[in-house]
C-alpha cells in the first residue's frame, strides 16, 4: 500500500478499495459503537428519569409526614397549653375559694357554706398573685345585709342547765327481795 503522503503516487483501484472497505467496516464499527452508547445514553435517561420520579415521590412523602408531624405536634402543644390553662383555672379557684372561707370565718359566719353561696362573685376584685383584695368589705357588706349568717348562733332558752349528778347507789336497806338477789349476782359480797 502506497502512502498517502508521498507526492506524485496515485494509489491503484485495488488499494482504493480496500482503503474503502476498510473505511467501512470501520464505520459500521463506530456506527455499532454509537448505537451502544446511544442504547446506554436512553437507558441512563430513563433511570435518570425514574430516578427523578422516586426522588420527587420521595421528597413529597417527606414533605407530608413533616406537615403531619408538624400538625399533631402543634395539637399536642395546643392541648397540653389547654390542660395547663384549665389547672391554672382551677387552682386559682381553690384559692379564691380558700381565700373566701377565710375571710367569712374571719368575719364570724355561721354557716360559711352559705356565705359563699350568697357572696357576689361578680364584685370580686384579685391582686396579681391570684388573691382576693376585698373579701373582708364582701363579708362586711354581707354581714349589714343579712346579719343572721353571722355571729354566735341562739337558743331560744337562756337558762343554764342544772350541772349533771352522778347516779348514787342504792342502799341495800331500800331494796326489795329481788334487787337485794339480783345487786348479790352482780356484785357478790365477801363471806
């Protein structure tokens, strides 16, 4: 085969040829080479494409369960700040309430059950700790209005009663026959 640098050769038909078929197998060569890596490329595309899908189902499950968990947390928040709220409520009942026995003892009440249930609670006035500033002028309003809640409670009768007598003992020279017997069982006297 001539070289087809040298100057002033021209290559015969048959080297022409076999150059062309040479230059053909090698194309069919790259030409089954491309296909492959194009056959390659669309299956990488494709996994690329699943991939991107599982990714973005992923990322949206991720999302969701955030949302939700964000959700039932802030309803955990919300219903623990209520449960604390309603004992804070409550507690600070208990010592309006407590406060309210004390001042109506204080006051002299006789039956405090009753001087709470009669006892405005809209007149109610509380400090910042929770306790109640006015319920001395509550019971003193309430003892001019309605002064039989308050004070000692009366009898109708003022006599004193007559101090109690020990029970004496019978003599034996009143009893009968049959107390004299009966006194002897009880207590049988000495021989």
């Amino acid at each position: 085969m001539a070289d087809d640098n040298t100057p002033g050769v021209t290559p015969s038909i048959d080297e022409l040829r076999a150059q062309l078929s040479s230059a053909q197998e090698r194309i069919k060569e790259l030409n089954s080479e491309a296909k492959g890596h194009r056959l390659n490329a669309d299956r990488f595309r494709g996994d690329a494409d699943t991939l991107k899908q599982q990714a973005e189902a992923a990322k949206a499950e991720a999302t969701a369960a955030l949302t939700a968990a964000e959700k039932a947390a802030a309803e955990r928040v919300a219903a623990a700040e209520a449960k604390a709220n309603e004992a804070l409520t409550k507690a600070q009942q208990r010592a309006v309430a407590a406060d309210l026995r004390v001042a109506a003892r204080d006051a002299g009440a006789n039956d405090v059950t009753d001087v709470l249930a009669l006892l405005p609670r809209d007149k109610l006035e509380l400090d910042d700790n929770g306790d109640v500033k006015n319920a001395a002028v509550l019971m003193a309003e309430l003892k001019k209005a309605k002064p039989y809640l308050f004070g000692l409670p009366t009898t109708s009768s003022t006599a004193v009663p007559p101090p109690p007598k020990p029970p004496s003992a019978k003599p034996a020279s009143d009893m009968t026959d049959d107390e004299f017997a009966a006194a002897k069982k009880v207590r049988p006297w000495r021989k």
